[in-house]
C-alpha cells in the first residue's frame, strides 16, 4: 500500500517523522516566543538577523533572501512590525530599502533571546548527543542546499 504513495514503508517513515517533527518544533518555538516575549517566530527572525548586520541594518533583498521569504510576506511583516516600532524602512539610495533594528526592537530581542535559547535547548539541543547534533545538522545541511539550489534555478529566467 505504501508504494501507492510513491514512497517505500521506510521513505515514508522518515518523511512523516520529519515533517511532524519540524511542525511541532516550531509550534513549541512559536508558543514560548510569545508567551514570554509577545513576539511571533518570524518577529525574532527578523530582529535576529538585523541585530547581526553591520549597523542593524540591511537592504530588503538581502533580509528576505537570507529570511528564505518572497517580497510579499517580507513587506507583511515589516508593515507588523513597523507599527509595532521594532523596525523602520529606509532609503538608501535612489532606489533602494533598508530595514533597520529600533532601539525597541533591540530590547525586544535581548529580552527574547535567554529564554529562547533556553528553549531550544531544552526541546532540542539536550535531546541529542553532541555526535548526534553534528550528525543532525550535517544532514539538514545536505537537504537545506538542494532546497536552495532547487530555488535558485526556479528564479532564473
């Protein structure tokens, strides 16, 4: 019945463990996030990399590619969270946006990050061996570069 799917048993196996994995990791993530910070994962995505850039700030193009988002959901986003005065868009140049980290965003990400991070421990990192944890992210590596390269050669005329 499986090979109906297109998938062997064991194919299968892993798909759906994986999938259901991902999900609940960022289900656990996002309620934590918000419970003790009042920001969304996608908030501290944002605030993470733009803490990150030279200045706190980085062109819109860049933010959303690094975000792995396309323009519509990244100028969702920042109009949230503008409003909420983590972020401000900027000019640069004549025809180029930045978005740049507030100071209250800022505060809002260092105030986020310790239970975060304690957070990711626990439902992840702490369930792993160290080899275990290399071997996982070398794995995620693998399938996050094809995921990349699979989108690339989409957005190539």
């Amino acid at each position: 019945m499986m090979q109906q799917h297109g998938l062997t048993e064991h194919e299968l196996r892993a798909w759906r463990v994986s999938f259901e994995m991902v999900e609940l990791l960022r289900t656990r993530i996002e309620q934590q996030l918000q419970a003790s910070s009042g920001l969304s994962n996608a908030d501290y995505t944002v605030l993470a990399v733009l803490s990150e850039a030279p200045g706190g700030r980085m062109r819109l193009y860049e933010l959303g590619r690094v975000a792995g988002w396309e323009k519509s959901r990244l100028h969702h986003q920042l109009t949230r969270m503008s409003r909420r005065d983590l972020v401000l868009r900027e000019r640069c140049g004549s025809r180029g946006m930045d978005a740049v980290i507030t100071e209250r965003g800022l505060a809002a990400l260092e105030e986020a990050v310790p239970s975060h991070a304690q957070e990711v421990r626990r439902l992840f990192v702490d369930r792993l061996t160290p080899e275990e944890l290399n071997r996982f992210a070398d794995i995620a590596a693998t399938i996050l570069d094809g995921l990349r390269a699979d989108r690339a050669s989409a957005q190539v005329p």
